[in-house]
C-alpha cells in the first residue's frame, strides 16, 4: 500500500541546472522578507526582561503584587501577543491571495509601526531550500539576541525612575518593521501568485529576475510550466480560480490531510519541548535555578540568545543540507531532552525554587545545561519544523497550508506562555520535568513518522 504521506520530488530541476540561478537573488529576497522574523523576534525576546524591570514592575504593580497576581499579570501581557497572531496569521492567507505577498509583508509592518507606538502609550531550490529558510531563522534568532541585550543594557543604563528604561526597548521594535518597509518597497511579486492572477508576462519577468536568466531561457519555461500547472490543477480542483473555500477542504483530503498532521505535530512539540517558555520568561527560569539580581538574569538570558543564534548559524550554513532534516531532529531532541531533565533534577534536589541554592558544581552545570538546551534546539527544532512543513505541503496549498500550522504553532505557544508562570508557582520543578516529556515524546514522533526530505 502506498504510503499516504510520502514525499517526492516536484522540480524542474535536472542534471542541466544553470548555475546561475544559485546566484545573490535568491537571498536578497530571502533576507527582505526575514525583516518579518526579525519583529516577532524581537518582540519574542524583550517582553520577558522587559516584565522584570524596576521601572516596569512599579508602573504595573508587580513590585507590590503577590506572587499569584505576577504570574496572572504576567501571563495576560505575554500571551495577548500570541492571541493578536493568531488572528493575524488566521486572516493572512486571504489577504495574501487577494492582494499579494509583497504588499500584505508592508501591510503588516505598517501594523507594526501602530503596535509599537501603542505599547508605549498604553518558493525555493531545493539544494538551497534548507538555507534559503535558516536565513529566516537566523534574522529571528538576531533579533531575538538584540531583544534580550537591549533589555540588558536598560536595566544597567538607565534610571528606574520614570518610564524610559522599559519605553525604550517597546520602541526598538520600530527598527525591523522599518527595515521591512524598506526592503519589501522594490522587491518584486510572488511569479506563482502573479500566474495565479493571469499575469504571465509579469510572472516570467520576475522568475527571469529571481533566476538571474533570460526570459526565453529553457529553465524559466519549464519552471513556468509547472507553476501553471499547479494552478490549473488548482482551478479544476475547485472549481474556480481562488476559490479558498475548496482549496481549505483539500487540507484534509488523502495525500494532504497526513502531510498536515505530520506539519502541524511538528509544530507542536516545537513549542512543547520548552522553547518559547525561556524566551518570553528566560529571567524567571533563570531565577529558578539560583540567579539572583535583575541584571545578573538578564546577562544570563543575553548569553544564552547568543548561543541559540550561534547554533542556529550552525544549522543554516553547514548541517541542514548535508545531515538532513531527520538526524537533527533526533539529535536535537536528545540534547534538549537530557538538558531539562537535568534542570528539573537540580531543581528539586537543590529547592531552587523555594530559595537561592548556593552557586556550587550542581548550580554552575546548571547553568551550562540551559545553554546546552540553547545549543541542541537551535540547530534542530528551531528551524527545521518551518523547513519540513514548506517542503511537504503541495503546491497548490501551500499559502494556506502553512498559515493553518503557524496557526496551530500559535495556539500552543499561547498554551505555553500563558501556563508558565502558573507552572512555576504550582508544579515548581515539574515544569522543567513536563517540557522534558515533552521532548521524549517529540523524539519519538520524528523517529516513528517523519521522513527526511532533503534534496526533495
């Protein structure tokens, strides 16, 4: 019997693949639309230590508040981010289709920009699909580093009295959705979403353009041809050109309907094996295994953005396309596994949680254990849940395939930072116990199910 959600290859590519299209203009357009990770990596990375500022703190009440109303305050302002992207990302697919990749990209920065000021007031190759994507992860992973690094020097350089020691790292979100605005205004359209739209010449042009190749070029022909194939396929599929309600029903037809499963699980333990819940409270977790001051958090958590980012280059530059996507994750699993157990074995041997242990060998490996976590998780399921999901799903889905499972991506985001503080003060080291689990069960799922996909 065939296996439903086996992958295949689906390139025009060759033995005759022009050099020339493996060219600057694949990542020129790469790094433009990754000023988008680069806001939600910031925004990731600064709430967190921002929540743990004096200046913060006495504006909100947190610093007279008892724990219990910490954890609910805090808890609401993080996981509000998550509910506003789930909306967000649940309405992009249409306003994609409608108008555009690239105008929807500037929509959202402009949205941004509003966001921002409101706090402070109140396709790819497949030989280069796996970097081509890291270049993604690795802006998002800067940004977060920047997130985690302005909080710290806010905290060391600026007086708590008044507002601008926490006004200034809401303000820094400015700068990516600048960046983003700037870059995406000469960029070119999608050739796939043009073809969608009875715009051949402007496709071919742009596919040109991306390809470094001429117009008339036998690659660009035969690339072309299968991009209107796919949307004639879409169009006898559903009756219609565009036609979203059908082609959302064909997420759950046999071929595709076990591909969705396999993203959408990805996906999921992506946020289950503890990730987001260091990023968004990396100075509570901190603080959890024996560090104490504001500062000392917040150095502690920029070293470890610093790793992720490090391990993340890793990937996207050497691993991803010489070890494949399947090793990683097992590898990566392992690691992270290993790291959380330990955290939750010191945790409660140590009662790290109930006082401050003494900073003796258990207390220093803990602290190496988080960055080993950094290290593991950064070069596998930070990145390659993305990578797999945009290699798996067909064609004629993808938009909407891939904004379905970042929805599914931020719903158990918002399951995680939304639980955490309430984890710490309930379950203390069973936290770091229920993300170890988590990890276990991860690594069994990408053993038993997930197929690699490199060179597809």
């Amino acid at each position: 019997m065939r296996n439903p959600i086996a992958v295949r290859a689906s390139s025009p590519e060759g033995e005759d693949i022009p050099r020339e299209i493996y060219g600057f203009r694949p990542y020129l357009l790469a790094i433009s639309a990754s000023w988008a990770s680069a806001m939600y990596g910031y925004d990731s990375a600064f709430i967190g230590g921002t929540l743990s500022l004096p200046s913060f703190q006495r504006t909100y009440g947190l610093d007279t508040a008892s724990d219990s109303a910490k954890a609910n305050l805090s808890s609401n302002i993080v996981s509000t981010f998550q509910g506003g992207a789930f909306f967000g990302c649940a309405s992009s697919f249409l306003v994609a289709e409608r108008f555009g990749r690239r105008p929807t990209l500037i929509l959202a920065a402009f949205i941004f920009f509003i966001g921002a000021a409101l706090q402070m007031i109140g396709r790819l190759d497949s030989l280069i699909r796996g970097r081509l994507v890291g270049t993604f992860e690795v802006m998002l992973q800067a940004a977060l580093v920047c997130g985690f690094w302005v909080n710290y020097g806010a905290n060391k350089n600026i007086s708590p009295e008044g507002n601008m020691q926490w006004h200034i790292p809401v303000a820094v979100q400015f700068v990516p959705a600048g960046l983003l605005v700037i870059f995406m205004i000469p960029m070119i359209e999608s050739p796939r979403w043009l073809v969608s739209k009875g715009k051949l010449q402007d496709a071919r042009k742009n596919l040109s353009w991306v390809r470094n190749l001429p117009q008339d070029h036998a690659y660009i022909d035969r690339e072309m041809s299968m991009i209107e194939v796919a949307i004639e396929h879409e169009v006898s599929s559903t009756g219609q050109r565009g036609n979203w309600r059908q082609i959302f029903s064909e997420l759950f037809q046999p071929g595709v309907r076990g591909r969705m499963v396999l993203s959408c699980g990805l996906v999921s333990f992506q946020n289950f094996t503890g990730i987001n819940a260091i990023n968004y409270y990396s100075p509570t977790i901190f603080k959890s295994i024996g560090f104490t001051g504001t500062s000392v958090g917040l150095l502690a958590t920029g070293i470890f953005g610093i790793v992720k980012m490090a391990a993340t280059m890793l990937y996207a530059a050497f691993l991803v396309d010489k070890l494949g996507r399947r090793p990683l994750l097992l590898i990566g699993g392992v690691g992270s596994g290993i790291a959380m157990f330990y955290l939750a074995g010191y945790s409660k041997v140590s009662g790290s949680f109930e006082h401050i242990p003494p900073m003796d060998a258990g207390a220093k490996t803990a602290v190496v254990m988080v960055y080993i976590y950094a290290l593991f998780y950064g070069m596998s399921w930070n990145c390659i849940p993305w990578l797999f999901t945009s290699e798996i799903i067909p064609n004629r889905v993808r938009t909407l395939g891939m904004a379905f499972c970042i929805c599914v991506q931020w719903v158990t985001q918002f399951i995680v930072v939304y639980s955490l503080p309430h984890m710490v003060i309930g379950i203390t080291y069973g936290t770091f116990l229920f993300f170890g689990t988590c990890t276990v069960f991860a690594i069994i799922f990408a053993w038993l199910f997930i197929p690699e996909t490199k060179g597809v």
